[in-house]
C-alpha cells in the first residue's frame, strides 16, 4: 500500500466563497474523471472512493478565495492509475469557476504516526443520516471513525486483519459546536478531529492509509481530509 500526493496548483476566475470552495476542487475532479469513459464509470459507480483532497491554500484572510489569484490543492489517494489519469489531465481543466496550471506528485513515506487531525470537516452519520450526536456517545463516535477505515483497508487494500486492536489513545473535538457544510441544496454537521494513534501495527497501517482516503464519509466532496504528526 503506498499513499500518492497530488500537488495541484490552479487560478480561480471567479471570487468563490470558502463556503463553496470545496463544492468548486470536487465539481473539477468528477468532471475530469468525465472525460474519460474507464473513470467515467468509477466516477459514478455507487462506492467509496479511494481518494480524498484538502481545500485551497493558502487559506484566505476574509471569506473568499480571489479571483486570479494562485493557489494549491492537496489530493491524496491509493490508487495509481488515478494519479497517472489526474497528473496529465489536471492541469488542462478550465470551467467558469477556475484553471489548472501544473500538477506534481510523490509518495509519502511511511512513518511512525502518533497523531492525525482534521484539515477539513469530518462527516460520521448516525442513524437515519443524522448528526452522529443525535443518535451516538462520544465513544461511538469514536469507533465509527475506526470501523468506517477498517471497511475501506478491506475495501481499496483487499486484505483481512484483526480488527480488535486499539486504534486510538485519545480523540478530541476541536470545534465546541458542529460545523455547517454547504451540500447541494441542504446544510450538513461536521467536525474536526485530533486523534493521537495507538502503536500497533494495525493501527498504523490505517493512519498511514487514512491520509489517502481520509475520515469518515464524503471524502471525495473534500470531506474528511488530514495530515499526520510523525515521530
């Protein structure tokens, strides 16, 4: 398993919101995997996607992203084929809202993990899609994070492994009251995270691929997204 990062830098033509930045990097992506009809098909395939993306940066100082301005995107993801597909075709997208310019890649070493936090909003649903605080305990919450990575190591890894380890020490919430996301036509909670990850093995094998796939759900609408403290 390795982790590919995608640097991506593009100009937005457009002054955009932070409220709507993310709803702009993910309507680029799917309408580059669009263009082709092998990632047209893993674009509208119901099931998780083994990639994930952070919002623009530098973050802006008001609420809004400026128009001509530069700025960069983080993508991540597991799967090789989809960086090969994204470097080429990436820095040739243009719509109303924005223009690549150049897209780099790496891959991220492996290292001991000993804390992963939010960059963006972690989105874990409770029952019914609700807020998860409507229907779980803190502890809950905190196993759903480790369940929803176990599904997809099974998922984009395709291994088996014991899935009873500790997976975390430690969770904290640092935002005192949930976060809005913009969604559509509705208004979605979210929160962000810092996790300080256990030392066994399994435990890390997630935190390393998490910085891929992210937490929770609707990562691929930019959702999710972390960055890791390494020893």
């Amino acid at each position: 398993m390795k982790v590919f990062e995608l640097k991506y830098k593009i100009c937005f033509l457009k002054d955009i919101s932070k409220e709507d930045v993310l709803i702009r990097v993910a309507s680029c992506i799917d309408r580059t995997l669009l263009k082709d009809e092998k990632w047209k098909c893993y674009h509208i395939e119901n099931k998780l996607k083994e990639y994930s993306f952070c919002a623009p940066f530098p973050l802006p100082k008001d609420s809004t992203y400026k128009k001509y301005e530069v700025y960069q995107i983080i993508i991540r993801t597991l799967n090789i084929k989809l960086v090969e597909y994204l470097v080429e075709n990436l820095p040739r997208y243009e719509d109303v809202y924005m223009k690549g310019i150049i897209c780099e890649v790496k891959i991220i070493p492996k290292k001991h993990i000993s804390k992963i936090y939010s960059l963006t909003p972690l989105i874990i649903k409770g029952s019914e899609n609700s807020y998860w605080r409507d229907s779980m305990s803190f502890d809950e919450f905190g196993e759903q994070i480790k369940i929803n990575l176990v599904k997809k190591y099974k998922l984009f890894v395709e291994k088996d492994f014991e899935e009873d380890f500790l997976f975390f020490s430690l969770i904290e919430l640092k935002n005192k009251v949930p976060i809005k996301i913009k969604y559509k036509k509705i208004h979605l909670l979210g929160d962000k995270v810092d996790i300080q990850i256990s030392d066994h093995p399994n435990a890390q094998l997630l935190a390393y691929m998490a910085q891929a796939t992210g937490l929770g759900t609707m990562n691929q609408r930019g959702y999710g997204f972390i960055n890791v403290k390494s020893d």
